[in-house]
C-alpha cells in the first residue's frame, strides 16, 4: 500500500481541505440563526423539530420522531417531557403495543404552527440563496444525509 507523501498527508489534514468543518460550523451557525425567530416564539431549535414534525403527522411514536430527527430516545425523552409540560404535546402508551409511546400534537402546540411559518421565509431571506440555490443546496444535504444515514 502506497503511503502519502508528506506534503500530501499534511494538504490532506488542512482544516480548509475538509469537508466536516464546514458542515459543523454551518450547523451550528444555522441554528443560532434560528435562536431569534426561535425565541421570539419561546422555543428551542430541537422544540421546533419535533413541533414541524407533529404539524405535518399530529401523532407520531417515540421511535418515528427519533429516526426522523436521527435522535435517540435519550435525546428525545427530556425534550418531550418539557414540552409536554408546557402542553404542546401529550405523550401515551399506545394501547395496541404497550411498548410503545405516543406523541400527539396538543391545541397549545398547534397554535405555534401559525407564528412559526414566517421562520422559514426569515431565514431563506437572511441565507441570500436563490431558490434554485437553495433547492439545489438542500438536496445535496439530503443526498450526503442518505449516505451517511
């Protein structure tokens, strides 16, 4: 097997040469972009996730909400907890598969839906993509997110 020569080794360790860093510094820029409109609205980032969720699905399980969001139950347990708190969602066994929980969309959680629909047009307007960029953009995240998954 064929070592890299040195200069290639360290042009192959530049951080400008990489594509994580781009992607995990844009991840977290994008969601402190969104902290504004986000607040606005009293909510977090991950609160929001699972809100569009449940505004597209009314009623999800536990597992669907994680393998959407690529979270596990860990994750998403405290998450539904606060915001069942807060009456956004209700969270049950299901009656056909005890092990099971289930997550539905309350009245509170459904009223954010209104106030929460200018947040993408805010941000498409802060990002300066045209739509064919954005669309383009996204599904290239999409096609990399499938790689990965």
């Amino acid at each position: 097997m064929n070592q890299p020569a040195a200069n290639d080794a360290n042009e192959l360790l530049k951080l400008d040469n990489q594509l994580c860093f781009p992607l995990y510094a844009l991840s977290r820029m994008f969601t402190k972009a969104y902290q504004p409109y986000l607040q606005a609205l009293d909510m977090t980032y991950p609160q929001y996730l699972v809100l569009m969720l449940l505004w597209e699905h009314q009623e999800l399980t536990v597992k669907e909400l994680g393998e959407k969001l690529l979270l596990d139950s860990g994750t998403l347990t405290p998450l539904l907890k606060r915001m069942e708190q807060r009456q956004w969602l209700s969270r049950r066994r299901d009656p056909s598969d005890e092990r099971s929980v289930l997550i539905k969309l309350l009245p509170a959680g459904q009223a954010l839906q209104a106030p929460a629909c200018q947040i993408p047009m805010q941000l498409a307007e802060k990002l300066l993509l045209t739509p064919t960029e954005f669309e383009n953009l996204r599904a290239q995240l999409h096609k990399l997110l499938a790689v990965l998954r």
